[in-house]
C-alpha cells in the first residue's frame, strides 16, 4: 500500500463480515495528518465496523489497513499509546467518582494531561465529586471523550460523540473536538447530526449498505447534487417558458407549476448570472428569488435511497 508523508489513515479494499453476512465491502479511506474526517450514513451502513477495524479491535477480514505507518492489530502494543478511542459505549466502574475515574485512567495512561483542564473544558468540573452512575447520559458522554483524549493522542476516533447531547454541551463539545484539531491531531468520527459534520469537518464519506457511497471535501460532497433555482414570473404561458429557459439556463430539471418556477442546475453561479441577464434584457420581474447549493441532508437521503448493489 502506497502511503505518503501525510497520510495518517488508509484502508484499502476493506472487508469485514460477520459469519456469512458482510458488513464492510471493499472499503477505501485515506485520512491526512492534521484533517478531521466524518463517517455519516444509515443505521446498520457499517460505520461502526470500520471504526472497530481501523482502531485495531478487530481484524480486516479482507484488505489493508494502516494507521500511522502501522497494523493495527499486529502492531497495537506500538500503536496505542498515540491512538484516542471514544467508543459508542463504554463500561465505567458507577462507584467512582467522576475524578477518581480520571485518575484511574491517567494512572494507566503514558503522558496523560492534567485532570482538572480536562474536566474544565468538558464543563465536568463541577461533578468532579458525583459518582459515575449518578451522571446523565449527555454528562457520561463528556466524561468519555475527557478519557479518550486524556492521553493527547494523534489520532483519535469518536463514534457518535455527541448522541444525546443537549444543544449546548454538543457545541461545547464542538469547541472541544475543534481545538484538539487545531492543535493537530487527526480525528475520524461517526455520527448521525449533519450539522456536526458540517460544522467540523474537513472530508465527508457517507455509507450506505457496507460501502462507500460517496467522499470528499464538503463541497465536492454536495456537488454531486444538482443546485436549485426557483422563482415566480407572472404572465407567462408556462409552455413558452419552459423552452425559453432551457434554452436560457440547460438545466438538468425544471418543473413549472402556478407560476413557481424551479430549475435544477449543475453551476448554480453560471445558471443564476444567465438567468438575472435574461430577465434584466426581457423585462420580466422574478419574485421570492431563492438560489442554493444541494444540501447535505439531500445528499444523505439520495445515498439512503440508493440500492448499493445496483450503484457498484
Ligand atoms: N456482532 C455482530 N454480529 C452480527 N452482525 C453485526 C454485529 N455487529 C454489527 N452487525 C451488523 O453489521 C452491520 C453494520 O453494523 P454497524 O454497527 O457497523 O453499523 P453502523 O453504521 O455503525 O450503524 P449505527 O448507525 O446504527 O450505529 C449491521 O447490519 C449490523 O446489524
């Protein structure tokens, strides 16, 4: 497997199944140093398994994987030191205080931060005294990701860190993950908020049904989708309009309705320029203008409603 100086993360032809049934199918990741990548997609898709593989819990039943230069299984004594695993469930002792908790695991951490800034930007400091079984689900979740980073790891992996967060501790979270990026370490997480890997994220992939269904920047993400252009226009025969825009804009959908007009396009900024230039010339007044780039929840749904097998 070809690796250059910044990748951190590769996986190649993955495969990982469970008995006769195949969760991961031909699976190929590349994560660089310093990027945060998102893992999106439907329940069942297979995030998980990949999560597990590369972390080293399990083996590749099929293909390479290597983290830092290394095998995850073969060489995890090597590896776990500098890896961060945040687990989507993780067994704690419930009678340990949140500290005596941290503690225990700084004890068997090589080179663990400081406790007390941990807890501080995870806003934990106050429950510092409260035993783990006494915490709410969102506060555990916090206390998971304080441990997982304890060690300040180069790589780390968070599979759905902020499942049932309130919207304010997931964007104190949000800070969290941020700046452990922007202090350079690699992060791969999974999760199901689009708006978390909107806002963190510097590549996308999303599975679907064990594969990759699609990767990249976000924008290259949601420019596999058409943009939109839709507008209303008074006084014009639709059957005119129709031919003239096509002529006008080439758009790959267009749907006219009441005098609603949407256009489904490839460029939005060429199509849109096209379009203002066209009204300004023939006098006609578009109303409630609304332009915009495919979404990413579109982008999801198009995946989940796509049937892998008829898309390879
Ligand atoms: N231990 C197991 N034994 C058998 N099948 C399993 C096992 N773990 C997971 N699977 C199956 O493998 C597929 C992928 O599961 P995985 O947990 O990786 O998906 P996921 O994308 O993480 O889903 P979610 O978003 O629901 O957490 C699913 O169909 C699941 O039922």
């Amino acid at each position: 497997m070809e690796t250059n100086d910044t990748t951190v993360i590769e996986a190649r032809g993955l495969v990982c199944s469970y008995g006769d049934f195949t969760a991961v199918r031909d699976v190929d990741l590349t994560v660089h140093r310093g990027e945060l990548f998102a893992l999106l997609g439907t329940n069942g898709a297979g995030k998980t398994t990949t999560m597990e593989t590369l972390e080293g819990h399990r083996a590749a039943d099929g293909g390479q994987v290597r983290i830092l230069g290394l095998d995850p299984v073969a060489d995890r004594g090597a590896l776990r030191p500098r890896l961060g695993i945040m687990l989507q469930e993780t067994g704690f002792a419930g009678d340990l205080t949140v500290r005596e908790t941290v503690d225990l695991w700084a004890s068997l951490t090589t080179n663990p931060g400081p406790t007390d800034e941990a807890l501080e930007r995870l806003s934990l400091t106050d429950r510092a005294g409260t035993r783990v079984v006494q915490l709410s689900g969102g506060q555990r979740r916090r206390l998971d990701l304080v441990l997982a980073t304890l060690n300040r790891p180069e790589v780390l992996f968070l599979d759905e860190p902020t499942a049932g967060l309130d919207p304010e501790s997931r964007e104190s979270a949000w800070r969290f993950v941020a700046d452990l990026k922007a202090s350079g370490t690699t992060i791969v997480l999974t999760t199901h908020y689009l708006e978390e890997a909107e806002a963190l994220a510097d590549r996308v992939a999303i599975m679907h049904e064990g594969r990759l269904a699609t990767e990249g920047t976000l924008s290259e993400v949601i420019g596999t989708a058409p943009a939109a252009i839709e507008f209303s226009i008074a006084d014009r025969p639709g059957a005119d309009l129709d031919r003239e825009l096509r002529t006008v804009v080439d758009p790959v959908g267009l749907q006219i309705a009441a005098g609603r007009v949407r256009l489904d396009v490839d460029d939005l900024q060429t199509s849109l320029g096209r379009l203002l230039r066209w009204a300004d010339q023939h006098g006609h007044r578009l109303e409630r203008i609304n332009a915009s780039e495919a979404s990413l929840s579109e982008i999801f749904s198009r995946v989940s409603h796509t049937r892998m097998e008829d898309a390879s």
